[in-house]
C-alpha cells in the first residue's frame, strides 16, 4: 500500500481527498500524517505551487481549445503557444468581460470534468461568458470558439468518451478558488 493509500484508510469516509488543512484538524489525521512523512526517504519531498484559477484555464485550453485547433491544422503545444493562450484568457478573462460569468466558466469546467453537469450545460456557460465580453473585445471572446453542441455532435461525444476521464485526474474536487 502506498503512502497516500495508508492516509486515506485513516480518514473518515466523507473525507474525499487528503488536504492538509483538514487533516491538521485532528490529532488522529495529524498522527497518520506524521507517519506517512516518516516513511519517505531523506531528500524525496517535493513541493508545487498551484495557481489554480490558472490552471483551470491551462485545462480548459488543452482539452477544449486545443482539439479544435488541432483539427484545423494548428498546433498550440508548437512555441507554447497553448500557454500563451491560457495566460492571455486567464489575466483578461475577468477584465474584459463579466468576472463573474468568467468564474462560472471555470467552475462549469471544474464541474464538467468531475460529472457534475452535462457537455451541453458546460457549452451553454462557454456561450454566456462570450456573450458578456463588450463587441470592443469580441476578437477576445473568439478565442473560446466552441462547435454548436448537440446529442450527435462527434466533438462533444469524443470529450465525454476520452477527455473527461483523462482531464479529472488533473482537476481537485472543490474547485478553481480552493
């Protein structure tokens, strides 16, 4: 059993993941932590920091921008291109249209990658967030250009078959603001 695996056995069952913020909480979930640190080798501790608004966005370009991309002969992974996109629709995002409708596009993601709604529930809050961007900024909202979604629609049925089960081992329960 692996680490992780021997957290998780010790952790109440409505518990979905291990975080430290709640394991903190309690001495027996302290405990578990303590001894799955002592268990790793000396020197084989790493760390990340996530901005995951951020990284949101990074996932939303690579499994909904990038395909359609790919199809029309262009490659966004070719000079970072992808990234410079998610950086552009992350910083302008919530500047150049309602940050709110931006947030829902985030969460409706989010949401979308773990079940929670449906493809065509997620393409509907895709419509709405461009359709908040000023006509000044409508070259801005074209960057999110989606297909129109239908039950036959072979792009829609390709993300529900093969994306989301990739995309929601890259994507936390709570979502972007956690």
């Amino acid at each position: 059993m692996c680490i992780v695996d021997e957290v998780r056995a010790q952790l109440p069952p409505t518990q979905e993941e291990p975080k430290y913020g709640s394991l903190a909480r309690s001495s027996r979930e302290r405990k578990a932590l303590t001894r799955a640190f002592e268990q790793l080798p000396e020197g084989s501790v790493r760390s990340s920091l996530v901005h995951k608004p951020f990284m949101v966005m990074t996932k939303l370009v690579d499994v909904l921008v990038e395909p359609l991309a790919h199809a029309d002969g262009c490659n966004l992974y070719e000079n970072r291109q992808a990234l410079a996109l998610a950086e552009l629709l992350h910083l302008c995002g919530p500047i150049l249209e309602d940050a709110a409708a931006y947030r829902q596009l985030q969460q409706a993601f989010v949401d979308w990658v773990r079940q929670h709604v449906s493809i065509d529930d997620l393409f509907t809050t895709v419509a709405a967030y461009k359709t908040s961007v000023p006509v000044q900024h409508s070259d801005f909202a074209e960057r999110l250009e989606l297909p129109a979604v239908g039950g036959g629609d072979r792009f829609a049925q390709d993300l529900e078959r093969v994306v989301r089960p990739w995309a929601v081992e890259a994507i936390w329960p709570s979502g972007p603001e956690s």
